[in-house]
C-alpha cells in the first residue's frame, strides 16, 4: 500500500468523501433515503427555515448542493414518490415547480443533522477540537474558491 505522505492530496480527498458518504448512506438507510437525498432535504430544510416567505425551486436545490439538472430531477422524483416533498407548479415562473418537505420528512429532520455530525466526529477522532475547526474553516475557502471560479 502506498503511505499516506506519498498519496496524492486528490486522492485522500476521494478516500475521505467516499467513506463519509458510505457512512451516512448506512445510517440513513432504515429512513429509506440516500446520502445524497438526505443531503437535498437538509438544503431544503434550510431553505425553509430561513423564514424568508418565497418558494423554493429545483435551481435553488441544484445551486445549493452542487448538482445537475437532471441528477436533482431525478433525485426530486424518488424523494417526491417515497413522501418526502411535495411539488406544485411555481406560482412565480410556470416553468419550475415549487418544492417543500412533508410531515414525514420534517420528522427525520433532526435525525440527520446529528448523522452527519456523528460521521463527522467518528472521522476525526483523536483530533483536537481546535483542528476540527480549522479544517472546517478550510474546507468553506475551498467550497467559497469552487463557487467564485464557476460563477455562482
């Protein structure tokens, strides 16, 4: 096995995504949600909760957490079917469709948001609260750099 000194920077990245991504795919699991979808109701939460009385559409989605058209569509379709949201025609543009969480998702809500964190703080154990932080401070300047360099 190659030692980690000599592992590209692209690869322990890969390495630390997939695991954290397969972790939460197993703890979300009994929910009926994947990763990914459990990522997309957590922006739409947030969305909700701002207070701010304007709809949210699948661009908002899409912008939020950085995916595709088609992949988000997808993902609206099963999450829509499995009670999640609810979509309806966009009272502002006919064109979109205006989405919001159900009773059922709003009820796992909490759930979550403590999976990612207990994913988050097995995978940094042994690391000072400190260096948590600081990574964390590091990963929002990459994600902030991502956006400016695709103009969003």
């Amino acid at each position: 096995m190659i030692s980690r000194e000599d592992m590209p920077v692209g690869l322990k990245f890969s390495i630390v995504g997939r695991t954290f991504k397969s972790r939460i795919d197993d703890l979300v699991r009994d929910s009926g949600l994947t990763s990914v979808q459990a990522g997309v109701l957590m922006a739409l939460y947030k969305f909700e909760s701002c207070g701010e009385d304007r709809e949210v559409i699948q661009k908002d989605l899409e912008q939020a957490v950085g995916l595709t058209h088609q992949t988000m569509t997808e993902i609206i379709k099963k999450l829509e079917m499995n009670g999640f949201i609810e979509c309806a025609q966009s009272t502002k543009d006919k064109r979109s469709k205006s989405i919001k969480t159900t009773v059922k998702a709003r009820a796992i809500h909490e759930n979550m948001g403590k999976t990612d964190e207990k994913v988050f703080k097995e995978m940094c154990e042994g690391i000072s609260e400190d260096k948590q932080a600081e990574l964390i401070a590091t990963l929002d300047a990459m994600l902030d750099n991502i956006l400016e360099k695709e103009g969003k």
